[in-house]
C-alpha cells in the first residue's frame, strides 16, 4: 500500500504513471513505481497482474514531438475555429 500523501494512484488507473519511483535503474531502461507498474523508457508498461501495456509515447519528428495541426491546437487551446483566429493560429505557430 501507498503512504505518499496525496496517495499514488492505483496500478489499474488510467493515471497510474503519476505513482512516485522506488526505483529507477535508466541503465537498463526502466522503473518500478509505487503502484508496482513496471514503465519501460519506450514508455511500454507491466502491470501486476502481468498485463502488457504497449508503448504509447507521441509520434516524433526529428527529434521534436510531431507538431499538431491548427484546428487541433485551437480546439486544445478552447479557442473559437473561425477563420480569423486560424489565421492568427497560423500566423503565430
């Protein structure tokens, strides 16, 4: 059990990989967390029970995360679509 304050959360939570480290060994290129989620750096994860979770990390480009269209940053953003505020998004990304 957890006796972090707030508690970590549980290993079946779709938040499970805020659980604090015990243990980090990026050597070999993973960690146990409090919940006892095993969370391999290619972001892939074993959970107790033996459940494989697969690798979920945003696509990449160039070493940069992949840029989002406008209409998506908007959205994200909560900003009107209109066209006035894409051309601004446009102008400014």
């Amino acid at each position: 059990m957890c006796d972090h304050e707030p508690a970590c959360p549980p290993a079946y939570a779709p938040d499970r990989d805020a659980a604090r480290v015990l243990a980090a060994h990026p050597d070999q290129g993973w960690s146990l967390l409090c919940n006892g989620v095993l969370v391999f750096d290619d972001t892939g994860e074993l959970l107790p029970d033996g459940r494989v979770i697969a690798p979920h990390r945003p696509a990449v480009h160039r070493g940069r995360t992949a840029r989002r269209t406008l209409p998506h940053l908007v959205a994200l953003r909560g900003v009107s679509t209109s066209p006035e505020v894409l051309l601004w998004a446009a102008v400014a990304h």
